[in-house]
C-alpha cells in the first residue's frame, strides 16, 4: 500500500500563493535578521558601556585612594615640623640644633598629584553620561574641587611661605611661619576628601 501525498494545485509553483508564500517567508526571514542584527548590537553596546562606566568609577576611585593616601603622608611631616618648632618655642637656644627638623614643612610643598584621572573626567560631558549616578559624580567632582584647593593653599602657600623666609637663620622667622594654621587646614580638607571618597 503506497500512499502519494499530492501538492494542493494552488500552492505549485507559479500559483498565486505559492508567491505569497514566498514573499511572507521572505519577511519573515528578514525581520528576524534585522531584530537578531540589532537585537546582538545593542546588548554588546550596553554591555560595553557597563564596562566603561566601572572602568572610570574605578580610575576616579584609585586616584581618591593615592591622593588621600598622599595627603596622610603629610600629617608625620606637619607633626615632626610642629613638634620642632614647639621645641625651638620652649628652648630657643636649641635653635641650631632643632632648626633643620622644620624642612619637613619643605617636604609638605613638593607633593604632586597625578592630574590625568581629574582632567578625563572633568573635561568630558560624555564622562558624566557614562557614569550615570549623579552622586557618584557630585562627589568626584567636589573631590577634585577640594584637591585643588589643598594644592593653592596648603602645597603653594608654605613653598611661598617658606621661599619668601628666612626660618632656618632666625628664631623670629621660624615663629612667623604659622605652621599651626596650614596643619589645621590640612586635617580639615583630609577630612573632607574623605568624606566625598565614602
């Protein structure tokens, strides 16, 4: 018993639904070769995208972290140069022994932050869009602020300070470099750099 299936006559070739059944398979084929083709684009895009976000917050981190981690190298140099100069107060005959401990004020004015991450991200509108978290970035960007605020008046002021004095030949001098009051003023950006990290 041989059983023949049969093409219905209207769907052999050349027959009007045979072309519409070519055509909607035809569409078919191409909207799912377009939703595939975009579809896969736009994953990748986003996924790229995730990536560099974390790769900017994660530079932006980085460079929080050394420029804290700099600035706390700072308070044993403050505290050995305030310390020698409450010495120098108590006893100023021991000022031509004591006087050279107060270079470490001198160390204060040569620390250099690397300014690459800062000048990325501050340069760049495309950098807060691919961020996306506005406190993330209102926090770099007061970080950044108050770095440079800790450069022109801590770092600049006591290289000026201490270019324009004369504190290791005169015991007035050395009393004139109010040392107490960049040391206050470094702890509180400290503090406040801190705060914009967490």
């Amino acid at each position: 018993m041989n059983i023949k299936l049969h093409t219905p006559k209207s769907l052999k070739s050349g027959s009007g639904l045979a072309n519409l059944k070519q055509f909607l398979m035809s569409v078919v084929a191409t909207t799912i070769s377009i939703i595939l083709t975009f579809g896969t684009a736009y994953f990748v895009d986003k996924n790229k995208k995730e990536n560099e976000k974390l790769e900017i917050a994660k530079m932006i981190i980085f460079d929080m972290d050394q420029t804290i981690k700099k600035i706390e190298g700072n308070d044993s140099l403050f505290n050995s140069a305030c310390q020698t100069q409450l010495q120098i107060a108590q006893n100023p005959a021991s000022f031509d022994s004591l006087k050279f401990g107060i270079i470490d004020a001198a160390n204060i004015g040569l620390i250099k932050f690397s300014e690459t991450t800062e000048r990325v991200f501050s340069t760049s509108i495309e950098t807060f869009n691919t961020i996306g978290n506005a406190n993330f970035v209102d926090a770099a960007t007061r970080f950044y602020i108050n770095r440079q605020a800790y450069k022109d008046e801590i770092i600049s002021g006591i290289s000026h300070d201490l270019g324009e004095s004369s504190i290791l030949t005169s015991p007035k001098d050395l009393f004139d470099f109010n040392l107490a009051e960049y040391r206050l003023s470094h702890q509180n950006f400290l503090k406040l750099m801190k705060q914009h990290r967490n």
